[in-house]
C-alpha cells in the first residue's frame, strides 16, 4: 500500500500532547458520523466507498474514450469548474513534464469567465484537431457553460456537426440538468457523476477519470491507491487522517486561523488548488474555519517567505513531504568556483532541497509556526490516489469536529444570486430591479 506518514511533532508545543488526546472522544463521534453516515450531508457519502466501487468495466470503458480521442485529438480541452476541473488538474500537472509537448495536450477552460481566456484559447485551436470534454454535474453552471457554447460552435464550424459530437463528451449527473438534455439530443458519448458525490469529492469518478486517462495516465493505479488507502482507513488500521484532522483542528482552537498547504515540489502546485477548494468549501461556514492557503517552497520563499516566519502567527504549516524524486541530477564542478558551490559539488539536487526543506521546517517552527508533515513516497499515480483519499476523508471528519456540514456550499450562491440580477436573467425581475436601485 501506498504509505502516508503523518508527524505531529512540531505542532505540538502549540498545542500540547494532552489537548489533542483531550478531543479523542469527539473525534471518535466525528469519525463515527461519517461513516455510518448519521450526519449533516449524509446524501453526499458516495465518496467513501467509491474506490472499492468502481468497476473494472468503467475503467476500460473510460481508457477506451480516452484513447479514441488521444488518436483523433491534437488538443483535448476539458471544460469544468471547481469540483469538475481541479482534481484532473492536479493529477495531471504532477505527473506530466511541463517541459514536453504532450499528444493530446490536455488544456482546461470554463474556469472563469474571461474574454481574453477564451479568445487566445480559440486562437490556438483554430486549425487543430480537437475534441472536449465537458463536465458539469448540475449542468448548468455559467463559467462551464458560456466556455462549451463558443468551443461546441467553433468544433461544429470546423468538423461538422457530426464528426463534432464525436469529439464531444459530456460528464454530468445521471438525469438531470441541461448539460444531460443537450448531451442526450446531440449523441455524444457521456459519462455519470453520481449523484451522492460532491463535485469537489469527485476525482475518482469519471470527473477526473476521463481527463486523466487522456494525459495518458494509469488511472487504475490511482483508484487503486485511492482504494488501499480507503480499507485501511475503514478497517480503522490507519489512523492518519484522524491524526490530521485532530491536530487541524486543535491548532485552530489555539488560535492558528490559517492552514498553509507546503510543497517542495512544484509538480504538486495544482494539488495545493484542489486542497483549498476541499477544504475551503467544505468547511468556511457559519463564520467558522480554517482559511486554506498554499505555497510552493522554495520559490515563495522569497515572496511570502518572510511573512511566514515573522508575520502574525495565526497560521501553521502543512508539509506534502515527498520522500524520494523521480530523477537523479548532480550539481557539477566548476573550475572557477565564482559561485563559490563548489562544496556542494556532486550532490543531488534533492538533497539540496531536503536540507531547504528541513531548515525551512526549523526556522518556521522556532519562529511560532506549528507544522505537521505529510510524507509520501513519491510522486505517482498510486501515492496520489492514496493522498486523495487521505485529505478527503481527513476533511469529512475535519468538518464534522468543527461543527459543520461538510458537503454543502450555499455560499457559494451570493456571488450568482447578484451576477444573474445584474446580467437580468429572465425570472430575475425583482432582484434586477432592488440591485440596480443599489448601485444607482
Ligand atoms: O464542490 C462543488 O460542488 C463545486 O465546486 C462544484 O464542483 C462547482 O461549482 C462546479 O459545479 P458543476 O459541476 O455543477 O458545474
């Protein structure tokens, strides 16, 4: 099995040993509530068992999608939002050389709603084969939606409408929505989100499957590590996420506001968004919780470096520790030495970044910084599986300590509730009205 050590060692001191045992009983009611599933959210669960269930026959049928449009695609563009875009992302930035020119490249859009975006993007797939993948659960989410009218047209005026709706994959929930009523008048081929996972729980479903098996990656590894890591944790041999949740959690009560997730890697960038997006919309409610944020070490060292170690100390740090990489390069000789690194001559560039990463870790800790530190193997598709799994169901149990339900996002509403007035959709009259009145 993929392992995940996590060590608390340097958040205790800040919390102290006896305050995290103190909340054991809690955090064995949290852990009790989420999977017996007697919860807030509780219609949202399909997560925890997903990798056991997922079936063989829909991980050859996804590969089989996948590598018809490897062959037919130069450019594949994966439309979606959130939940519908962030975990393939992840997967897909950590394990692709950013150097290479990829076949397929996977590029993603609908992610926001800028013009400028979305022109370049067109500007680059004029002229190319490609297909989309578009993925929304509710379907009818503007950001996706506004990206997949203007790439089904392009498509459409380049191929043909036929040879376009080949190209086209829709992934969206079972019956509903209007992506599901589109999908269906036009034949694409599409894929379910099942309708008790979340968007934000649902990488390990077609949602991130499919994008990923384009890039070219082992997706049955990663349900795979995903898996192994959900029986341990069921059969209660594996106690990481508890620990991490606890230790959270005991560090926000003692007044450490704000969680920065860590990489010393920057192939794990994108794996710091899909963490915020978990935590943040799973747990900023009710005017509680912890304020993710991430940085990639070293390079932010030298911007949010010194804010860190000297800033306000409402913050604690979250390590993604990778044990070992997957190159080996060593710091040459220089005649002249005018760097003056001939000392370090013949040594890794990994080891290099460990000793950053562990003087880093010093510094912080000596400058109020609790960390905790979450070590994997290495960067591949089974250990980010298994670190899927771990931080999801880390921030079920997380959610249900802190008191909250950790599978709703109504706030996420305000922002459209003003936009849709302000743009005045049809059967927004009265709130088109009282916000025109507002801002005069
Ligand atoms: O976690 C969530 O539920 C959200 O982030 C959604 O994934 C996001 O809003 C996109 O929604 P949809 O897939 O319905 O377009």
């Amino acid at each position: 099995m993929s392992n995940i050590r996590v060590n608390i060692d340097d958040a205790l001191g800040t919390v102290s040993e006896r305050a995290v045992e103190a909340m054991a009983t809690e955090v064995r009611n949290s852990v009790r509530t989420l999977v017996e599933g007697t919860g807030e959210g509780n219609d949202f669960l399909g997560w925890i068992h997903l990798p056991e269930e997922i079936d063989n026959s829909l991980i050859d049928d996804i590969n089989a999608t996948a590598a018809r449009l490897r062959s037919e695609c130069e450019v594949v563009v994966v439309v979606g939002i959130g939940g519908s875009y962030l975990g393939a992302k992840a997967v897909i930035e950590a394990m692709t050389n950013p150097f290479e020119e990829t076949k397929p490249r996977v590029v993603f859009a609908g992610h926001n709603i800028s013009e400028d975006y979305l022109a370049q993007l067109q500007q680059y797939l004029e002229g190319k084969q490609f297909g989309v993948i578009v993925i929304s659960k509710s379907g009818t989410t503007t950001e996706p939606a506004i990206a997949f009218r203007l790439l089904k047209a392009q498509l459409e005026a380049a191929a043909g409408k036929e040879a376009a709706a080949r190209r086209i994959v829709a992934i969206t929930d079972a019956k509903r929505g209007a992506l599901r009523t589109l999908a269906d008048n036009e034949g694409y081929t599409t894929y379910v989100i099942p309708d008790n996972v979340g968007g934000r729980f649902s990488v390990l479903t077609p949602v991130g499957l499919l994008p990923i098996a384009v890039a070219g990656l082992d997706i049955k590894a990663l349900v795979e590590g995903a898996r192994a890591r959900q029986q341990a944790m069921l059969a209660g041999s594996d106690k990481s996420a508890e620990v991490y949740a606890t230790t959270r959690n005991a560090l926000y009560r003692s007044g450490k506001k704000i969680e920065i997730l860590v990489n010393f890697n920057p192939r794990l960038h994108y794996f710091g968004e899909w963490w915020k997006q978990l935590y943040g919309e799973s747990e900023g409610k009710d005017h509680k919780g912890i304020y993710p944020a991430s940085v990639d070490f070293s390079t932010d060292l030298h911007s949010m470096g010194q804010w860190i170690q000297e800033g306000e100390r409402t913050i604690f740090e979250t390590v993604i520790s990778v044990a070992n990489v997957d190159h080996e390069l060593r710091i040459p000789t220089d005649a002249e030495n005018l760097d003056g690194l001939n000392f370090l001559a013949g040594k890794r560039v990994d080891e290099v970044n460990k000793m950053a990463e562990l003087g880093t870790r010093l510094a912080h800790v000596d400058g109020g910084v609790p960390n905790i530190q979450v070590t994997i193997d290495r960067i591949d598709e089974a250990n980010l599986g298994a670190l899927i799994y771990f931080f999801e169901a880390a921030c079920g149990i997380s959610g249900y300590i802190l008191g909250v339900n950790p599978f709703n996002q109504p706030g996420v509403e305000a922002y459209k509730r003003n936009m849709f007035a302000l743009l005045a959709k049809p059967g927004y009259e009265a709130e088109t009205a009282a916000i025109r009145e507002r801002i005069g």
